[in-house]
C-alpha cells in the first residue's frame, strides 16, 4: 500500500451497479376462479395487523364476511346463456315492435295518400265540370260557343230520330218536327244574345288590359340577377295613368251630379289641350251632358250620349299625339291609317 489519501475519490470512481432485487407479486389471479374476468386482488396491498402483547387492536367496528355458496364457472356460463335469451327476446320484440310500428306508419301514409289523391281528383272534377257550366251558362270564347252549338246539333239531331222513330202519325210528326224547329230558333237566338254580350265584356277587358298596359312601369332588368331590377316612371307612363284614371272615371255608374260633373270637368281640360275635330266633339259631347244634368234628366236617358263619350276618349287615349306612350301599341304604322278626327289644326301644331 502507498498510503496515499485521494481526496473526492468516490466523485472521480464509477459507482458500483446494484442488481435490482424482484419484488413481490402485487397481482395474482391463483387464487381466482377459472373463466373469470374479473379480478378479486385489490390494487394496492394492504397488511392486516394483529394484536400482540403490549398492543391492543380496536374491533368495534370490525365486520365479519361470510363466505357465499360457492358458485363454478360451468353455473356462470350457464347464467350467462339464460339471460343473454333473455335479452335476446327483448332485442327481437323490440326489433318486431319497431317494424310493426314503420309498417303501421307506412300503411297510414299510403292511406293519406291515397285520400288527398281522391280529394285532388273530385276537387280537379268539381272544378272541370263548374267550368263546364260556366261555360254554357256565360261563355266568353269562340271556343264556348262551339260547344254550345254542336251540342245544340246534337240534340236537334236526337229529337229528329226521336220523332222519326216513333209511332206517331205523320201529322203530328210534322206538328212534333214544327215544335223541334221553334225550340231551336230559341235556343240559336239564346246563343246570339250570349254572344253579343260576351263580345261587349271582351272588348272591355281587351281596352281595359290595353290601357293599363300603357300606364305600366317600366321594368329595367339589372346584368346581374342579384341586384334584380329597377322600376321606372316615366312622363309618358305618367300621362298614360292620368288618362286611364278619367277614362276610369267616365265608366263609373251611380254617381251624384257633382262627382259626374267634376269627371266631366277634369275631361275637359285634358282633351281642350289640343284642337281637332276628336277634341271638340268631346267638349260639346261634356257640355252637352253638363247641361242635361243640371236639368235633372235620369241616368237612363244619357247611356246613348255616355257611351259615345267614352268611346271617343278612348278614342282620344289610342292617340300617340295626345298619349305618346300609344305608338308603343299601335298594329298598323301610322303612315299607313288615316285619322281625320286627330289631325290637329294649324294653329295648335
């Protein structure tokens, strides 16, 4: 030995390796049944301490387990089958009950549907056969009147083989066929009165449709459809309204005497804009009936003298010299039609 002194040696020296020592087993499944998955070892190892002399142990509140009737992995398996029946029944019933319940709901769907179809069937049936009658009871196009017509040949033709077939003798057929014809006559002559007043309520619609047509807005559509579009008013859309108000005015029934002749009054002024033959018929067309009212003659006795009034300011509406928005709605050229009420004097031009 050289009986020398290293001082700090153990912070200059390896330290030794220590082999680990086993721990004991904290988990054991010795002591388990076979076929169990759960395990009874607790995760934690606990010591139970005894008593001992000089050591007194409290067992007030000790509790004592007694060990149940054993119970084998073979009577586990056993239980585990009887009740997966068991919810295998319950699964299947509930299975039943849920398709029983869709199919339920099935049938009450197509029931529902099978009822709304009806409905929509007699109600698309109502309304054809509502619109059949009304087209015989009031028709309204060429198409309603060739209906009539033919039915009408249809039945002239039915009573025709009716008589021809029957045992009559042949002068009371001839009385029976006389019957037929006067019958007819009626019937054609129904049919005309139907046709000239669906001509009337046509032509009124027709003016009516025309008029407001001049008096719309004008509609500017945007390049892009987001922004939709503009609405626009125009002078001529402007004047076009005025004269679709008075006209409106003109048509109007039931009036007192002062509401008529404030009408009247307000025609006047719009037509005494321009001078032409149209323009002074009107005026004396106005104070003709102004003077008829303050005389207190029936509403009756003006129909005539009304109807050729409005007529000519229809007239005077149809113009684009007195409503420039017009010539947007003309069918033939103006260089093409001529107009000897419209042309405007020399002096007005």
């Amino acid at each position: 030995s050289t009986q020398s002194t290293w001082d700090h040696g153990i912070a200059q020296t390896d330290p030794l390796k220590k082999e680990p020592r086993p721990k004991p087993p904290c988990f054991s499944r010795v002591t388990q049944t076979p076929g169990i998955s759960r395990s009874q070892q607790s995760k934690r190892e606990a010591w139970t301490q005894m008593a001992r002399p000089g050591l007194e142990i409290d067992t007030s509140e000790d509790r004592i387990y007694k060990a149940r009737k054993y119970f084998s992995a073979h009577q586990l398996h056993r239980l585990r089958v009887a009740k997966v029946i068991v919810i295998q029944a319950h699964v299947r019933g509930w299975f039943a009950r849920r398709l029983a319940r869709r199919m339920r709901e099935e049938e009450l769907q197509r029931r529902e549907d099978r009822r709304k179809d009806q409905v929509k069937k007699q109600k698309e049936y109502e309304e054809k056969r509502q619109k059949e009658i009304e087209r015989r009871m009031h028709p309204r196009t060429q198409a309603d009147f060739n209906v009539l017509y033919n039915e009408l040949e249809a039945w002239r033709l039915q009573e025709s083989e009716k008589i021809q077939s029957s045992s009559m003798k042949p002068e009371e057929k001839k009385i029976a066929r006389q019957e037929l014809l006067k019958k007819e006559t009626r019937l054609l002559q129904t049919i005309d009165r139907l046709q000239i007043k669906a001509n009337t309520e046509n032509k009124k619609e027709k003016t009516k449709s025309q008029l407001s047509s001049m008096a719309a807005h004008k509609v500017w559509k945007h390049s892009n459809a987001e922004l939709g579009h503009t609405v626009v008013e125009t002078p001529f859309t402007v004047r076009a309204k005025e004269l679709l108000d008075l006209y409106n005015g003109l048509q109007l029934r039931g009036l007192t005497v002062d509401e008529r002749l404030d009408i009247l009054l307000h025609v006047k002024w719009t037509v005494k804009e321009f001078e032409c033959a149209l323009t002074r018929e009107m005026v004396e067309l106005i104070d003709r009936e102004a003077d008829l009212l303050n005389r207190g003659r029936k509403e009756k006795s003006l129909e005539g003298l009304r109807s050729r009034m409005s007529n000519l300011f229809l007239q005077f509406c149809e113009t684009p010299e007195f409503n420039p928005e017009a010539i947007n709605h003309q069918r033939v050229p103006l260089e093409f039609t001529t107009r000897p009420l419209v042309k405007l004097d020399a002096t007005k031009r």
